[in-house]
C-alpha cells in the first residue's frame, strides 16, 4: 500500500510530489549531509545513522514535518520523540537542567543516553513532537553522522527509530530500505550501528528514574549520580509520586467527541470545512481537512481551548484514516474519565 504523506504539503514548502516517494540512499560523506540537511530544511524526512540505532528524522520545530513523521512510521499513536541536538548549548534551548541532568550530561554526552526534562521557556520544538506535554526528551549523539547533520542543519531533530511502527529498529542502512523505502525522502548509510540497541532513557524531573534500559548500564547511571536510580515501575517499596511520570497530556476541561453541533457554554475543536456555528470559540484544526494539518495543530488547539475555562470541549468527527487514527486515540484518551 502506499500513503501519500505528501498529498497536501503547502506548495510554497515543496513542490508537487509523487504519490510514492522516490527514496534516495546516499553514502553519508560531506555532500550527502547538506543534501540532508536542506531536505529537513524543506519538511521531509531524512534516515540517518547514530551510534545507537538509525533514527528518521524531522525538523522538531516544523509541526507538519513531524505529523508526516508519524504517518510514514505508521505509529498508531503520537508518541512523544526525542529531539537530537549538537551539544549542551544546543540542549540547553530545549530543557531545563538541574544538578542531575547536569551531572549525567556531562558524563554521557555525546552518547546514547537521552534526559527527560522540563522543558525551557521558548522551547522552538513543535507540540506535537512532545504529544503536549511539559517535558522533554533530549540526546546528544555521538555519531559523526548524526554530529555533522545536527550541526549542518543548526535546528533540532527529531528522531524515532526509522522502522515500521512494531518492527524492530534498525542498525544498518539496508534495513532501513526494507522498512521505509517509498515512505521518506533520504537515507544516508554510515554502515552498521556501533551500540545496536536504543539510548537509555532517564527522566530528571525530581527524583531520577530510569524509564527504558539501553545503551548506557544502569550501574555507569547511578555511579555518575551518586545515588541509585527509581525505577518507572513502582517496586513497592517506593511507589513515584503521582503524576511525576505523567505519561500523556490531558486537558482538564471535559471533551464531548464525535460532535455535530455546539451547546451554550462549549467551545469547539472543529475539522473540515463545515463547523457549525455558535462556539463560544471555536479553533479548526484543519478548514480543508487536511489530516497533516490537523495532526501538527491538535496539541496546540486543545491547548488553547482548555484554557478558555469553557464547560466542555466538542469535537468535531475526525475520519479514521491515515493519521486520523493517531489523532482518535489521543482525543479518546484525553476525553477520558481520569480518577
Ligand atoms: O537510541 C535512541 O534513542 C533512538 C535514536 C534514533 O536516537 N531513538 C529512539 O526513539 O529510540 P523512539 O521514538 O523509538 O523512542 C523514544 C522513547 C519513547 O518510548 C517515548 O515514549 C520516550 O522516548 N519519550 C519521549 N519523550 C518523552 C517524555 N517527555 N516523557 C517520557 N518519555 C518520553
Ligand atoms: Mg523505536
């Protein structure tokens, strides 16, 4: 099957695009990474080698760039990514770091180890790269690759593992191909992957917690903090406070899904070109029906409206297509009972 993620990319960013994306492998020398880089400077998405596994990356501040990233993943859900960035510098526009993250930054980076942090004030990153949330995930790669592209390209990027949605992640360029080929626009091959398994993942949001083992040990962790790590599980013995882990954003005004028309009190999340009147505001997360569109608005919009203090939030019907599955799951979840 092929999915035209390109269907309707504004004409001012790109010119008119094959159903089928024509998927270019380069050998990743000093050509192949400006090429790169002014692909990702155009909104596509480009597969690129890091010491862990190979990413496929976005520019993280061009909102439809990473909406076309989940749809050519084929990711049932908007799962927040990991912006890639040079250095500290770098880092430091995106997150907030306190002593730990300090300390575990200065150890590990460049490497495969990726800080959850809050994010910085002005953080340039696209909400839907964050699902919406406050904090952040960032690495610093180690790879000459990734290092050149990031600095090349001077923004940051963000960047899953460049597989199928469920497949596992790739540590050569071939397999890449086989899981992408058609479906993004460049590879650059840097030859097989030196760690071959994903970055460990630590969050520093109050007490640090290991939230997926990966290519630095848990013990080379808690030696450069001084202290053992929690664990994202709860042991038992020491439960997370709540909400310290908060796993998806979720509006606190209540949402009325599925809606076709709008009662006094409620605003609207409309999609398409037919909104019914009456909001007391309404935002459109596409006027054209665009599920690109609407993916890179949705986190903004409900943003945006929860904090009106409205009685509830009716959304209008998102077809299940394409990325509308992703944008489903996340309004069910976010219109969810919570306890
Ligand atoms: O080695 C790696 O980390 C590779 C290379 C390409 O850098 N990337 C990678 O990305 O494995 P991905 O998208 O496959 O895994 C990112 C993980 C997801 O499990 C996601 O839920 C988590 O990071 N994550 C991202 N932002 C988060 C946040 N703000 N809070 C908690 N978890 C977060
Ligand atoms: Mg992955």
């Amino acid at each position: 099957m092929t999915v035209n993620i390109y269907a309707d990319r504004s004409p001012r960013k790109r010119p008119k695009l094959p159903v089928k994306l024509a998927t270019r492998t380069l050998n990743a020398d000093r050509d192949a990474v400006a090429a790169a880089a002014r692909v990702l400077g155009e909104g596509g998405l480009v597969a690129f080698p890091t010491e862990t596994v190979y990413g496929l990356g976005a520019d993280a501040t061009d909102g439809e760039a990473v909406a076309r990233l989940y749809a050519a993943k084929g990711r049932p859900r908007f799962n927040p990514l990991i912006a890639h960035v040079a250095d500290m510098t770098a880092a430091r526009e995106l997150a907030r770091f306190n002593a730990d993250a300090k300390a575990l930054a200065r150890a590990f980076w460049p490497g495969p180890l990726t800080l959850v942090l809050p994010q910085a004030r002005g953080c340039p990153v696209a909400e839907l790269a964050t699902a919406g949330l406050d904090s952040i995930a960032v690495r610093v790669p180690d790879h000459p690759v990734a290092q050149s592209i990031l600095k090349v390209f001077g923004r940051p990027i963000v960047a899953p593992s460049a597989n199928r949605s469920g497949h596992v992640s790739p540590t050569t360029a071939a397999h890449v191909q086989a899981d992408l080929s058609g479906r993004i626009d460049l590879i650059l091959d840097g030859g097989p992957t030196s760690v071959g398994v994903e970055s460990t993942i630590v969050a520093c949001l109050g007490v640090p917690t290991l939230l997926r083992p990966g290519g630095v040990s848990r013990a080379a962790i808690e030696r450069a903090l001084g202290r053992p790590l929690a664990d994202a599980e709860p042991s038992g013995e020491a439960p997370l406070a709540p909400g310290m882990l908060a796993s998806h954003y979720a509006p606190k005004t209540p949402l009325r899904l599925n809606a076709i028309s709008v009662n006094p009190g409620e605003a609207l999340l409309a999609f398409g070109p037919d909104a019914p009147k009456g909001a007391a505001k309404t935002l459109n997360l596409s006027a054209s029906g665009d599920l690109v569109e609407a993916a890179a608005n949705l986190f903004s919009h409900l943003r945006a409206l929860d904090a009106g203090g409205f009685t509830a939030i009716a959304v209008m019907p998102i077809p299940y297509e394409s990325l509308g599955d992703a944008i489903n799951d996340r309004l069910a979840r976010a219109a969810a009972p919570r306890p």
